[in-house]
C-alpha cells in the first residue's frame, strides 16, 4: 500500500480526483479514485447538476511510473440534467483533461503512444512500448497515427526536395516532398507524374530551389508548377551517377589491368601470384563458344556500320534486338564486351598460387591438390580443383602470373574515395593498377588533381569525368 497523497504529488495531471487507494501487484499499479467535483456539466446543454441517478466503474490506462503499468479505476457518476428540454436525461461525468468519452488512454499515455506511433509504427512501437510498461497492440499504434491531425501547409518551403518512393516495388509508387532546411517531409504525393507535382507546386507557392533526381518528369513539374524555382540535382544522385560511371568504366578495361603489387609482399611466406590461366579457352582447350560468337557479332555490327547501315537496320539484318546492336555498337573492341564473361571472379584464386608451385614441383593428380587444399582451408569440391588443373595440362612448366588485380568493385571504391581517406597501401596499388592500362592511366591523369569530391573540380575535357548528360539533372536551367 502506498500513501495517496504522495501519489498525486508524484502524478500532478490527477490533482482533481480524489485518490481512495493505490495497491501494487508484481507489475501493475491500481490506483483506485473518484472525482472531487460535486457536480457535473451536462455535454448537451450545458447546464450543472449534482443530482446522482447512478455510477459505474471505469479503467483508464496511465502513463507507466518506475517501468510498472497503471490502471486508474474511476467509479464514475451518473447525473440527472435538471434542464427538461434536454434530450439527454442522465449524462456521465467527465474529468477535464483526463477523460473524455469512450477513451481508454489518459492524455498523457495517448502523447506516450503517438509519439511512439510516429518513430516507430507498428511491430517494432508496440515492443518498445511493451518494454517501456506500455503494453499495446500494434494495429493500436497504427490506427492513432493514422488519427494524427494533417499539418496545414499554406506555402511549399524555400528549399523543396523532391524524390519517388515505392509503396509496392516495382508496381505502385508514390513522390514524397521534403523541407531540405529541416529535413522532414511536408506532403506524400499519389504516383510520380509531373501532373501532380505541377499541381502541388501552384497550390503551395513559394519554392525557391527545387531538389531532385534525374527524373524527367518532375524536371517538366517543376517548370510547369514553379518556373521561377531553380532546379538542382541533390548530391546523392550525382555521387550516385559517378560512381557508376567510374564502375562502367573500370569493369571495361577489366581485361587490361595486370599487376598490383601486394603491400609487404616480401614478408609473405608464400606471395599469393595464381598462375595463368586460358581466358578464352574452355577446360578442354577448346575456344569458347561465347567468345566467338561475340567476337563475330562485334565485326558484323562494326562492319554493317561502315557501309552506312543504321541501327534498325542492323537489328533487323542479323535479327538482334536493338539493345543489344546498340551495345555492339557502342564497344570499340570485343574485349569490351567480353570483359564481364572471362575474368569472373572464383573461389580458387586465393589458392591458384599453391597450386601452380606444386604444379611445377611435379604434382599433376587433381584428387592429390585437392586433398592438399583441404589442408589449407579449401572447402570447395575436388571437381573444381580438377577444372582448373586440365587447362595445365599442356604445361610442364607453369610460369606465375602477377598478382591479380583488384576486383572491379573494389578498385572503384578506391577511385571514388578522398586520397586523405585511402589506406596507404591501397593507394599504392590503385596506382599501380591505373598505370597497367594506358587509357585509364590517360583519363586518370586528364583530371587535376583529383576526381574526388571536395578536391578541385575536374576539367571539362576529361572524357571520363566530364559531367554528361547521364550526370547532369535534365531540365535543369543552368
């Protein structure tokens, strides 16, 4: 049992009930009141009475006190309204600023849950709120926040960001409007067309830059609606855009990048070259069937290209899609194309080193190697092992290759990041790699200092970094 008036003096917001006990069981408070008014307002009319008909029991559920639920119990009255024209004969008392009609939650627990409602929705709001000696169901949660007043937004925000989201991926989407100042949004728009930024933007005047993806359509939205308002791609998309580019880039000259030297390489018992392998060849020697087949349809392109043919025509003579005469006709060799089919990274690379030594120390039996792989740490299958030692058959002697080049992936993040911010040994490899082909080498040294954001800006005729029309936003009026 706890004192009642210490409870009031702790819980201020029931200072108008009178508190009759208070017991505590192992993780509930029951505080058990009534009110301290004698009389009651009719909701109706108006008018006060203190003429008792009947009463009741209520529950209301409180805020939590030391991570224990409250349950309030109200033995509520039930007046008679002395006023005989009102329709209701008898009416229910009502706290003011604690209960209201049909309420289940005092106002301090309703603030408790949206708040809750609004940072975490659903599932993961009705686990904090349990923890927080709030237990609620989850669909409660969703349903006060959707109860949620709307904000009255008399005029779009000065600087207004714009991007789509995906309600069901792939199939519905919709546009969310952003205050870039605060970083909240300020509106949800149905679908992604630029009727309806268009509309928005005249119904809610006043947007001063507008920020967007590449998008087109809320490029002609944002003339239509505010054709005053300067349009500027936001920096993910353009960091977004470059770095895909750069990737393009990289993954096209895959096959031309040699050597990187490994950092402390002479510290390393056994430096970890693989040996050499047949890129264009099967396991059986034989050319692949990919790669002739590419290399065929790259000469034709190229060729009916040189007599004048266009495109469609092209497509429709060899009875290609025109993507795909598009993309022939585009690379410049066939290795281009080739690049992403003949260097695919595999499991063994870390252990082609070790094979190739005992290779040339006379080991040719595949089940032996793969034994001895076991050993070091190799769990892939024996017929993986076998694959690779057939293209050796032909070799007594196999001569190590360098070191194999960084992944694509992984030399691009090197590329895209600040050189203040690259691991030493990395930027030694970068270097190196960049240095193993020619074109690379020349964009990379057309930039000065530097591609990197933050550093000085590229010059407009590098080829690489120059901002093209992939990068640059559409519509934009600078």
């Amino acid at each position: 049992m706890c004192d009642p008036g210490d409870f009031e003096a702790l819980l201020p917001h029931l200072a108008d009930l009178v508190v009759d006990t208070v017991e505590r069981t192992s993780d509930v408070i029951h505080v058990v009141a009534r009110a301290r008014a004698s009389e009651g307002l009719c909701p109706r009319c108006g008018t006060a009475s203190s003429r008792v008909h009947g009463g009741y029991e209520r529950s209301l559920d409180d805020a939590p006190v030391g991570g224990s639920a409250v349950v309030i119990r109200l033995r509520i009255r039930r007046f008679l309204c002395r006023d005989p024209e009102c329709e209701a004969v008898t009416f229910a008392e009502q706290i003011p600023g604690l209960t209201s009609p049909h309420a289940r939650f005092s106002p301090v627990r309703l603030d408790a849950m949206r708040a809750i409602a609004r940072a975490l929705a659903g599932r993961a709001g009705a686990r904090l709120a349990r923890m927080l000696g709030m237990p609620v169901n989850r669909m409660t949660l969703l349903r006060l926040l959707r109860n949620l007043p709307e904000p009255l937004l008399a005029s779009a925000p000065a600087v207004l960001g714009v991007d789509d989201f995906a309600l069901r991926r792939g199939h519905i989407s919709g546009t969310v409007l952003l205050d870039m100042d605060t970083r909240q949004p300020v509106d949800l728009l149905p679908g992604r067309t630029a009727d309806a930024f268009a509309t928005w933007l005249q119904q809610h005047p006043g947007a001063q830059v507008i920020c967007r993806d590449r998008a087109g359509s809320y490029a002609d939205g944002a003339r239509t609606g505010a054709p005053d308002a300067l349009q500027i791609a936001d920096r993910f998309h353009l960091w977004h855009n470059l770095g895909k580019v750069v990737d393009k880039t990289v993954r096209a000259h895959r096959s031309c990048l040699r050597a990187a030297p490994q950092p402390d390489q002479d510290e390393q018992e056994t430096p970890p070259v693989p040996a050499s392998q047949p890129e264009f060849r099967d396991v059986n020697g034989r050319e692949r069937r990919l790669v002739l087949r590419t290399v065929e349809r790259h000469a034709e392109v190229h060729g009916l290209l040189a007599e004048g043919e266009s495109l469609n025509a092209i497509s429709r003579r060899l009875g290609l899609a025109f993507r795909t005469v598009r993309r022939f006709a585009r690379a410049e060799t066939a290795g281009e194309l080739l690049a992403g089919a003949v260097h695919r990274p595999s499991k063994l690379d870390d252990y082609k080193p070790y094979l190739t030594r005992r290779w040339n120390d006379g080991c040719h039996n595949a089940a032996q190697l793969h034994t001895e792989l076991q050993a070091h740490g190799w769990h892939g299958a024996a017929r993986t092992v076998q694959r690779y030692v057939n293209t050796l058959r032909e070799h007594t002697i196999v001569e190590p290759a360098p070191a194999s080049p960084p992944k694509p992936r992984r030399l691009t993040t090197w590329i895209m990041t600040h050189p203040d911010h690259l691991d030493p040994n990395d930027a030694v490899r970068l270097k190196a790699a960049i240095e193993e082909c020619p074109e690379l080498h020349a964009r990379w040294m057309s930039v000065t200092p530097s591609p990197w954001c933050g550093a000085s800006r590229p010059r407009r005729c590098s080829p690489w970094w120059r901002p093209s029309r992939k990068i640059r936003a559409r519509g934009s009026p600078n």
